[in-house]
C-alpha cells in the first residue's frame, strides 16, 4: 500500500493524505532540547507555535514560518520562510542534521550520508522515507520585533496596476533586516514591513516616507518584544476551506507584468480571491548548498482564495478564477514554483519544484526507498 507521512497536515494537496493507503502521523513526536551552544534538536510533529514558545524564553530563534499550526518537519524540508529569512536565511538553511527511516525501513543518520543532508534542506517531503528527528543551529534572537502597515483602496485596476510596480522598485532595495509584503484583495492594497530593529532607524523611516508617497496610509508602527509579536501571526487553529498555490518567484515586476493586470481584475471582481508577493533574498541567496533550487529569486508570489463552509457557489466561482490566475501566471513564462504551495497542475513540476537539483534527488531515491514506498502524486520517483 502506498505510505504517506504527516506532521502537521499543512500539505495544501493533500500529500500528507492517501486513499487505500497508510498514513504515519508524526504529530506525537514533538519533543524539543536545546543545548548550550544553541543546538535544537527537535521531532518533526513539533508545530510552528510550540516551537516559537520553547526558543523564544531561552533567547534563541529557528527562522521559520508564521503560521502557528504547521509541522516544523513538513516546512523544513520544502524550504521554509518567513519574517526572518531575510536576515538569518530558510529554515533548512539551519539544519544540520536528520534522521530517517528509509523506504527499505533502515535507520539512518545523515552524519553518515551529506547527501541526505543536502536533499533534506528543500529537497521536500514524503520522498526517501520518514525523518524521525531534526537538529538544527538557532540564532540569538532579537530583542523585538517592528511591524507597521500600510494600506490603500485603488480606485480602478490600473492604479492597483502602478501600486503593484511601485511595490517591487521600493521592496527590491530592503536591507536585510527588513522583509515586507505586498496584499491584494477586491477591495485594497495592505503591504506589511517587519523589522528586528526599531522603528526610528533611518532604513525603517525611509521606507516609511517612500511607502507614503505611494498615497499609502497607516496607523504607524508597532514595537513589541518578539515573543508577544510573534503571536499576532499565528492564523487560526482550525482548517479553513481555501485553494493556496505558488504564484511563481519573481527576479523583479517586469516577471510579472504579462500577467498582471489579468491576475489584477480577477482579483478585485471575485470577493475572497487574495495575492499576495512577500520579499526574499537577503542571506537566503547565501545559504548552504542544498536541493532549495531557487536562491537566486527575491520575491515570492502566491494566489489564495477563501470561501465559508456551505458556499458552494462562491466556491465553485473562486475555483474557476484562482485556475484563471494560475494559467496566466503560466503564460508570462514563470515556471518555478515553491515546494510548500504546491498544485497538481504544475507542469512539468520537477522542473518547478527542484530545477537542476532533480537527477540528484533521483539519485537518493534509489538508494533509499528503490520501490517508491513512500509516495504521493508528485514525489521523487528514481
């Protein structure tokens, strides 16, 4: 039967998920240690929000994700980004080390094989076996973090158009202590900044004067220490009935300007439909050599659409638009794609997901699962 592997249940496809199959539910294995050196040794069950919370008191900080309820297994191997990837690089970027019960149900340790290192930072999950335990390097944490947003209601498609541009000239000159995103529903614009460091520094107040001249306004800053800040991004516990998929990486606005104004209007005429592009680059461009095949793009995109239980219609229209978004960022020629926000519409998706990394992958699938016991609909396949 064919084995799939859960953490934290995030898989937006449901690849943490089988039909006539096995499910191992790692979610009890999520013990935390951390030594004096700032080594964390961590089981892949352990979420976003228990792992924030044992760090933070102990003055350490795992750059990771923001969403409080997902599998720190599932999000390391995809990747894993967030408000402090910019400074301190992924979440994989910090693994040093895994274990795994492979395909063929041996125990092993990637002390032994740099390989399975290698592909365990952004190589994905549910490929080579079951990763039992995840050591990791943390960072001092910061003292706070800074958080201010801006917003604007553009009065017709083409002036979102130009806001959208002005976004990518101002986010592609962020220093590394600041990470920003840009968020576009039917009705406005809110563009987010975060920063380690205090509102009154001059990179903060220049971006703060160069986001206002844009015509955006806001309620000014908010300055929190970070384990307090940090909660106010958690999302809610629960499951949510909503499509989220990767919108493509981006070297800057002319990537994405064929699409555009087409993902613009579909955007602002279908209520629930969200795009959102979040800034990377920073020490994400010098991370360790890895499977994470997309260092060299600092910007991120990602379509959303939500809809409430029972409304079939909005649903059925959402749907219909989001694969309307999902084609036309096809046509502008954006092809790689974040592992974390998959599609099964991707295609070919080993090119999306891992690039030229993909043969090497192949290659570790051979060695440790040869009869693709571990399995999902767009697994490495030797």
């Amino acid at each position: 039967m064919p084995i799939a592997v859960r953490s934290g249940g995030h898989s937006f496809v449901g690849d943490s998920l089988n039909a006539e199959g096995i499910v191992i539910d790692l979610s009890q294995m999520d013990s935390q240690t951390l030594d004096p050196s700032g080594n964390y040794l961590a089981g892949p069950g352990v979420k976003l929000k228990a792992a924030y919370e044992y760090l933070l008191p102990r003055q350490r900080l795992l750059p990771a994700g923001s969403c409080g309820g997902v599998g720190l297994g599932g999000l390391t191997l995809g990747g894993g980004y967030g408000l402090f990837a910019r400074e301190f690089g992924l979440t994989c970027d910090h693994l040093d080390g895994v274990t795994m019960v492979s395909g063929r149900g041996e125990m092993i340790d990637s002390r032994d094989d740099p390989d399975l290192l290698w592909a365990c930072r952004g190589g994905g999950n549910g490929n080579f076996g079951v990763i039992t335990s995840l050591r990791f390097r943390t960072q001092a944490a910061p003292p706070q973090l800074t958080a201010q947003r801006f917003k604007a209601a553009p009065a017709s498609d083409a002036a979102m158009l130009e806001l959208m541009k002005g976004w990518f000239e101002i986010a592609a000159t962020l220093p590394n202590s600041l990470f920003s995103g840009f968020v576009m529903n039917h009705r406005e614009v809110s563009i987010l900044v975060t920063s380690s460091r205090a509102a009154k520094g001059p990179a903060f107040q220049r971006l703060v004067t160069q986001f206002k001249s844009l015509g955006l306004t806001t309620k000014g800053p908010l300055e929190k220490d970070l384990g307090s800040s940090v909660v106010r991004y958690f999302g809610r516990p629960n499951p949510l009935p909503f499509r989220n998929f990767s919108a493509g990486y981006y070297q800057g606005f002319s990537d994405l300007a064929p699409a555009a104004l087409e993902i613009i209007s579909e955007v602002r005429s279908h209520p629930g439909s969200l795009f959102q592009i979040n800034t990377l680059g920073g020490q994400i461009i010098n991370g360790p050599d890895s499977a994470y095949a997309h260092r060299a793009f600092p910007f991120l995109g990602e379509a959303q659409a939500y809809w409430t239980a029972g409304e079939n219609a909005k649903r059925e229209s959402l749907l219909e638009s989001s694969e309307r978004i999902r084609l036309a960022i096809a046509r502008a020629g954006i092809t790689r794609h974040y592992r974390n926000y998959p599609s099964l519409k991707f295609e070919p998706w080993q090119d999306a997901y891992y690039g030229a990394t993909y043969p090497t992958l192949q290659a570790i699938k051979l060695r440790y699962d040869p009869e693709n016991v571990i399995r999902h609909a767009q697994s490495v396949v030797a």
